[in-house]
C-alpha cells in the first residue's frame, strides 16, 4: 500500500496529463460520447449539452472534436467554474436543479459525479434530473467492485469498514486528499464517496442501457446511457 501511497496525486496529473492511464480511458470511452452527439447533430442541426459537475479541462479529451458552432455544453457545479468558448457555467446543485426545465437539453453528460452527491436519497434526485432534463443522457461511475478503489489509489480499499479506512488516510499519502490530519477530516474523505454497482445504477436508470468499461477481466466503470432513439427495453 506504501508504494501507491507515497506522493500526494493532482488533478493535473491523473486527469489533466495526455499521458495519464485515466485521462486515455476516458478517451476511448468518449468515442462513444461523440457518436451520441453526431447523431443529436444530425437530428436537430446543434447538440445543447448539460455536464452535471463536468469542467473545461474533462472535454480535452474531445479537443480535436469541440470546440464547435453547434455544440454547447453548459457546466452545472455547485459553484461557477471557467467557461472559455463553446462552454456555460452554471450554479447549481445536481440534487436539485429545478430552475432548469424538463428537456432544455439533448443531452445530459456527468463523469464520476453520482458516487459523490451523498446517500442514496440524494443519488435517486440527481438520476431524476438526469431522467428529465434531456432525451439522452450518458452517466460514467466507478464500479464498486473494481479491486482499486479510484479516489484514494488503495487496493479494496471500498471493502474495509470506515474505522480502517480514516486510519488509513491519517497515515499515508492517498489519492488527490494527501495525508489528512484529523478524524473529522478523513471521516469526511471516506464518506465523500459511495462507489455503485450494476444492480444499483440499473436501479437508478431504469431506462437506460448500462455498459461496462472492461480492464483485463475487471469492470472497472459502469455506463447508464440512454440515447433517445434506441428501445429502452434491452440492457446490457
């Protein structure tokens, strides 16, 4: 565990890095992003999107896609964040959101963004949102039984009971945090994040086709995608 503990990681260098194993997952998994919004595109002649805690720098994945004339994507955070051209920024919290109206977009994109809203209760208000602020929608999280946990770089780190885990973030370097110095502060890290599984996002998007993001024989992130067009009955 030392050794994936020793230095504390930044947003920069698992996200942001062209280089990154994340930053390339991500951009296979946008391939088929890309050929939802293609498909609005074609539809409609413009693809307006809601990102539910996304930020600028995710969509450099797509920089040799957007931006674009017609495609719009509108930054929904808690707070407002950077928004250069072809981008919104919008206040708003993704339990709530109801100054937005049922299909104001086609599409409602969010990255690991649901395993971090709360309980299960808050979970269930941000996937109505999702449900009813586009046609399609395309929801990536983290499966709970991947054997690294994706937050703090520990393996089965999701499987301890929080006596262990806050005492493992008190004592090494893991993940974004760095070493936290209290228990109130690494009680808040553990709690910070609910990992899902397939019968739970199914749950949640019962519409929706789930798909799997697959590494050597492991899941490693589940996909809730609903596309506007295909019959919601069949999933994967």
């Amino acid at each position: 565990m030392s050794s994936l503990c020793e230095a504390k990681l930044t947003v920069a260098d698992v996200y942001e890095s062209g280089q990154s194993f994340s930053f390339r997952a991500r951009q296979r998994r946008f391939s088929f992003i890309r050929e939802m919004i293609e498909r609005i595109i074609a539809r409609k002649g413009h693809c307006r999107i809601a990102d539910i805690g996304g930020t600028q720098y995710y969509w450099r994945i797509a920089q040799d896609f957007l931006p674009r004339p017609d495609v719009e994507i509108h930054l929904i955070n808690l707070d407002h964040t950077p928004a250069g051209h072809g981008f919104v920024s919008v206040a708003g919290n993704a339990c709530e959101l109801q100054n937005l109206d049922d299909n104001s977009f086609d599409l409602v994109h969010s990255n690991s963004v649901i395993e971090h809203v709360g309980s299960w209760e808050q979970m269930t208000r941000m996937a109505h949102n999702v449900k009813r602020l586009a046609p399609a929608y395309y929801v990536q999280t983290p499966n709970f039984w991947f054997p690294i946990e994706p937050h703090f770089r520990v393996p089965f780190f999701q499987f301890m009971p929080e006596q262990l885990r806050y005492r493992i973030l008190m004592n090494f370097n893991c993940g974004f945090g760095g070493q936290r110095k209290t228990v109130s502060d690494a009680m808040r890290a553990v709690q910070s994040s609910n990992l899902l599984e397939t019968r739970q996002l199914r749950e949640l998007f019962p519409d929706a086709q789930i798909k799997r993001e697959r590494f050597g024989p492991f899941t490693k992130s589940l996909m809730a995608v609903r596309d506007g067009e295909t019959p919601q009955s069949s999933l994967l």
